[in-house]
C-alpha cells in the first residue's frame, strides 16, 4: 500500500514537473511539485527503515 502512495507521488511529481514543458494548458502548480517529491522521498525512507 505504501508502495502504491510513493509511486503515485512520484507520478503526480512528474506530471507536474514536466507537464507545462509539454502541454502550454497543463497548470502549473510551483511548490506543491517538491512537497509532493518530499512526501515521497520521506515514504520512502521510512518504508526502508522499517525493513531493516
């Protein structure tokens, strides 16, 4: 489950990071780009963690 937060992070993190450079209609959302890479980085981490 926590897997499929992380993945679908990252995906949204793309979308909103590469979008605007592809689509001039896509949005640009600024900062919520690196809070949700952030997020995802944290998930991550601690998923990591809780495996060692």
């Amino acid at each position: 489950m926590l897997w499929t937060i992380i993945v679908i992070l990252f995906i949204l993190w793309l979308l909103g990071f590469l979008g605007p450079r592809y689509s001039t209609g896509f949005p640009r959302v600024g900062g919520i780009i690196h809070i949700l890479i952030v997020i995802a980085v944290i998930l991550l981490i601690l998923r990591l963690l809780q495996a060692i």
